[in-house]
C-alpha cells in the first residue's frame, strides 16, 4: 500500500461478532495502538469517535484521529467520507503491518469538523513512527517536485536539516509553481514505508491536496543564488548554512549514464547529481554553470538536484598522476586521477568489470563501465578515473579515507603497460606439477628397474648355480663310469667265472641271486650316470618308486621287503619322488644290511592332509640316541634327516635294542606344494 500498511480486514459491516458482545470495547485510538501483536490478532472489540484526516482512496485505508492518537479502517467504494468528518467505528483489532487497527469495520457520519491540530516533527519524530498515522507539521526547504508516473500525483522533496522527507501530494504539480529552493510548511500525515519484519524503513508525509503546503519564503532567483567555489561547498561559513541553493561553475571531467557529473573547479573537484537525465550528455572539458543543493555524501560534499544554466566548450581537463598512498590522504576525492599498478584479479558484476589493482602493498578497486574488456592478471596497467572514497574514519577533529575506489568513464581509461610474465603463478603451480608427476614416474621407473635387475640377478644366480651343479654332476658320473661301473663290472665276470666251475644247488642260487643283485646294481649305476649327465624332467609316481625297491629285494633265499600303498595317492612333483624313494632305500638297506632283519614293510598312506611313510622291519634295533654316532663311514641316519630338512618333512625313529625298527617319514601337503 502506498501509505506503507498493508491489513487485512473485511468488508464493512453492521454488527461485530457475538463472540465478543461479553467484553469492554477499545474506546480510543491509543488503546487500539498500543495493543501488542498477538493481543491485536485477538480481534478485540472497539467502538471509537475520531475525525477522518486522510483517505487513501476508494478501497484505501480511513484514517482518523481522537484526541489521544490516529488508527485506521478500510472503506469499499468510500465516496462520502472527507477530511474533517467526525465518524462513529465499531469493529475488530487486527496486527495490520506494522501497527494495529480496525477491521470487519462499520462507521456512522456524525458530522463535520476541523481537522485535529498539525503536531510540529522533526524528521526523526516521523521515522521513529510515534506520529505515525497522526497529523504533523514540518518546515523545510524545497529540493524538488516531480510528477508520479501516472502523474496523478506529486512527489515533492524536503530538506529538514541534512534530511531529505519524501512528501507525497494526492494532486498533480501546479501550473506555473516555482516551489524550488522555497521555504514552506507542510501539514500533512505521518507514514512511510514499511519492511516484511514490521519495521519503519523510510519516513514519508502524506497531504490531501495542495493547500496542505504553505510557502513561507519564496524562492530567490537564480540570478541572485550566490556563485560560490568548490572549496567553499558546506565550508565554515560565520552564519551557517541555510542549505539554500548555489551556483558553481567549473569544467566537466566526467559525465556517467546514471545522472553523476564529476566538475573541477581551479580549486577542488566535486559531484553533482542532476535533477533530470541532461538529452545528450556533457563532453568532456564542457565549462558549466549551475545551480543546485549542497549536500554531505560520503567524505566531501556534493550538489543534489542539480541544474546546467550554461555550458560552452572548452579543452580536455588534464589527469593528475598520483599514487595510492596519495588517495588515501583524501585531497583527489571526485577528482580525475591515473595511477599504475598491477592487475592482481578481475572479476564480472551487474554493473560491469572490476579490477583489482596492486602497488607498494596496497590494493585498489576499479570499477569498469560495461564495455569494458578482460584484462589478463599479472599484467602493468595504468588506470585513470574518478577517485572516490568509500568509507573514512575520524581522528579527533580529522577525518581521513579509509578506503577509495576508481570509477573509469571508458575502456580506453585503461591502458596495458606491460603484459604479465610468462610465469604466472597459475603456470609455476602446473610446471611444479609437472615435475613432481615426472619425479613420481622416475621413481617408479627406478623402483621397476631395480626390481627387474633383482629378478635378472637372481636368474643370473640360478643359472650358475644350474650349470656348476650340472658341471659337478658330470665329474660324478664320469667318476662313477670310471670306478664303480668299472668294479660292478668286474664283480660281475668274476661271479659269471665261479659259476661256471660248478657249484651244488645251494650254492648255485646264491650266486644266481648275486648275480642279479649285482646285475641290478650295475643297471642302477647306469641310470645314476646317465641321470647325472642329463637329468629327467618326467614326473615320477611315488607309489611305482617305492614298489621296485621292494622288487630289488624279491629272492627265495633272502630277507623279504613287502610295499603297502593307500590309494589313490597325490601328485608330487620329482624332486620330491626322489627324495622320499632315496629315504625309503636308505631306510631298507639299514634294515637288511645292519639290523639283519628277515622281514621288512613299506607302507605309505594319507593322514591329516600329511603323507606318512613308515619302514618297519623285525631287526635286532638299535640306540636312537646314538644314531648319529655310529661307527666311521655309516651316515644313513644323517642323510636321511637332510634329505627330510630339504622337503620340509620329518623324520621319526621308535626302536630300542632286540625290539626292531620302525622308521616314519611325514610331510605336509602344503610343504610339498
């Protein structure tokens, strides 16, 4: 709403609501007024006498006044009420936006009198909203009067003191009024407008018509408004201010879109803010004559509602070079200056590019019209505009900047003086990146290497190994070739020679059981030497193996070896065949050859995911204990614990003197694997 209340009430009515007939109705404006919002939103009733001082309109607000304060109610297409009508309301509170009325509202015309007495406020009176709704009266001088869009209305603006009231004219401007730099009284109605939390956020006055304005002192001519210096602009003056208007005249240094005209005089430069948009704007370097307020804006004072009275061209204004150390001692405020630095960041906004600018330690804002272009950061740029202070800071009796801004008037403002360096830190942080990915790949690239040349180092190792092991294996065998293969053979003609001289039957399967032995013997040298030249890499069965060793032994005559094998048994790779067959070989020769024993048994069976091979033979026994300090030259015992530490298995011995023996080999699956 334009008087800055928004209700909801309803439509006028003839009765109140039974609900309240039991309660005491508010019978004054201040009571109605003083009700808190939770209480108004009670819809308490009330029945007051007031007389009507402003009607908004047909469907607008009625605002009337007793002798305690002003309230409201909403009329529908209120036509019969006027100013000065004394009304009898009944109705309900309501919280309206920011203070309580009457709504569900019925009035009686009781007849006409003169308004209540203006009470004399201050612009703070008005804005603290304890008249608020009530008539006042104010005194002031004239800034302007304008027509509202429509122009139905009129806009008028006041100057209390510093303050400037904004006066709201239910009539169009008047033919011909010279109200301008006039001293005049207003009595009118306090209001204003009104924020989403029930707050008072700008004071305005409200008047019926134009006879609510009186002029006490008509404006001077413009001929005869003093012409003063920008040096003199709201200086100490013995008589003080009267806030009138001034002439001023100068040279024009910057002209914006938004009606800001930035002037220098041959004192000081200052701002002017135009009553209405100029047709074309000033080029620079125009000498201008005008008139309009002065005003205190920010750090230095300026002209508000200014008019041009003549203009003529003239040169272009000079630039005064500077630095920011300079701008903040305050001398080039709304003048035009140039300054270098570097270009630290840019940024967009609504009204065009910023930049920010660097230089001894100091940063500066520049803010660049809309065409303005992206400037590269890093680069040296030099930037001339309108200095202006944005916010200062008082010491004693001196004020100083505490921050200042430039306003360029184009983009060629701005000129680039060197471009940025190729480094720029955005450039360092990718090579920097680069490089630290180059070393992690170096790294890993050495970390590869060195685990390729382990992997080489321990192959070169292999294979030495391989061929110093096959090298030794030859000069075995060559060494069996030439010595046992030779003895074996030998024996073996001698054997052949005894039996051909005769012997009885005894005696002749002995020596045919000799014979074979010997025989098998010679073949098995054989199978050693040309196993040792070159070995085999065919699997071996463990369960084969282990049978023909109990097939050596097979004779009518002699001690008998008997193999038992669960079945079926696991793969194992040679290596581990050999192994365990040697063992099983070592362990029936002991038993024949020195525990004399008749009858030896070989099983092998699986067991807890263990392969278990037992040799018992019914033997004379022996220490276990001294098993590894038996007579010089007898090593089975030691070999066949080496040969059971190379496959990771065990070997476990039960006997004792006279009793037997029992042999039992066990080696883990996993081991084997």
């Amino acid at each position: 709403m334009a008087l800055g209340l928004c209700v909801n009430v309803a439509l006028s009515g003839p009765t109140l609501p039974s609900v309240h007939a039991a309660e005491a109705p508010l019978t004054t404006a201040a009571a109605v007024r003083s009700l808190r919002e939770e209480e108004a939103a009670k819809k308490l009733p009330v029945e007051l006498r007031g007389t009507v001082v402003f009607i908004e309109g047909p469907n607008g607000a009625i605002v009337i006044q007793d002798s305690t304060a002003g309230t409201y109610f909403r009329g529908q297409n209120e036509t019969s009420l006027q100013p000065g009508d004394e009304v009898q309301v009944k109705g309900v509170t309501t919280p309206g936006t920011y203070l309580p009325g009457i709504e569900q509202a019925s009035y009686v015309k009781l007849g006409h009198r003169e308004l209540p007495a203006a009470l004399p406020a201050t612009y703070a009176d008005i804005l603290s909203g304890r008249y608020f709704f009530q008539r006042i009266a104010v005194e002031g001088i004239v800034h302007a009067v304008v027509p509202t869009s429509d122009e139905s209305r009129s806009i008028l603006t006041l100057a209390l003191g510093q303050d400037l009231l904004e006066v709201r004219i239910c009539a169009p401007p008047q033919e011909g009024q010279q109200l301008t730099d006039s001293r005049v009284r207003i009595e009118g109605l306090a209001a204003g407008g009104v924020n989403q939390r029930r707050q008072l956020v700008q004071a305005i006055a409200w008047v019926h018509d134009w006879s609510g304005l009186q002029v006490i002192k008509p404006a001077p001519p413009e001929n005869e408004v003093p012409l003063i210096s920008g040096s003199k602009l709201l200086a100490f003056d013995a008589l003080g201010q009267d806030r009138h208007r001034v002439r001023m005249a100068g040279t024009v240094i910057a002209a914006f879109p938004d009606g800001e005209i930035f002037v220098r005089d041959d004192a000081t430069a200052w701002r002017m803010q135009m009553l209405k948009p100029l047709p074309l704007p000033l080029p620079l370097g125009t000498r201008v004559e005008v008139i309009g307020f002065p005003r205190m804006q920010r750090f230095s004072a300026s002209l508000v509602h200014a008019q041009v009275l003549r203009q003529e061209p003239g040169p272009v204004p000079a630039v005064i070079a500077t630095s920011m150390a300079d701008l903040l001692k305050g001398k080039h405020d709304n003048d035009l200056i140039t300054v270098t630095a570097d270009l630290t960041s840019s940024f967009q906004t609504e009204d065009g590019h910023v930049l920010v600018l660097q230089e001894g330690g100091r940063s500066l804002r520049v803010q660049m019209p809309a065409d303005g272009r992206p400037l590269p950061a890093g680069a040296r740029v030099q930037v001339t505009g309108i200095c202006l202070v944005d916010s200062n800071t008082a010491s004693g009796t001196t004020s100083t900047p505490r921050s200042v801004h430039l306003r360029a008037r184009s983009a060629i403002d701005v000129a680039v003086l060197s471009a940025p360096p190729w480094w720029t830190a955005r450039r360092l942080a990718l090579a920097v990146g680069l490089l630290l990915l180059a070393m992690a790949l170096c790294a890993l690239w050495i970390a590869f290497l060195r685990r390729q040349v382990r992997r080489q180092t321990q192959a070169l190792r292999r294979q030495i190994q391989h061929e110093a092991t096959l090298e030794e294996r030859q000069r075995i065998a060559r060494e069996f070739h030439d010595t046992l293969e030779q003895g074996l053979t030998g024996l073996a003609l001698r054997l052949d020679a005894v039996k051909a001289r005769g012997a009885d039957e005894k005696s002749g399967r002995l020596l045919q059981a000799s014979r074979r032995l010997v025989s098998q013997i010679h073949e098995e040298t054989r199978s050693l030497v040309s196993e040792l030249r070159q070995p085999s890499h065919e699997a071996l069965d463990l369960k084969t193996e282990l049978a023909r060793i109990a097939e050596e032994h097979t004779t009518d005559c002699g001690p008998a070896v008997e193999f038992q094998a669960d079945s079926p048994l696991p793969a194992l790779p040679s290596h581990i065949v050999h192994h365990l067959k040697m063992i099983a070989r070592e362990a029936v020769t002991n038993a024949l050859k020195h525990a004399q024993a008749l009858h030896v048994v070989m099983r092998v069976h699986m067991q807890s995911q263990c392969l278990r091979i037992a040799v018992a033979d019914d033997g004379q026994g022996f220490d276990s204990e001294a098993r590894h300090h038996g007579q010089a030259g007898r090593f089975g015992c030691i070999g066949i614990e080496e040969r059971c530490e190379k496959l990771n298995a065990t070997a476990h011995w039960r006997t004792a003197p006279g009793q037997g023996t029992v042999l039992e080999i066990t080696l883990p699956l996993n081991a084997a694997a």
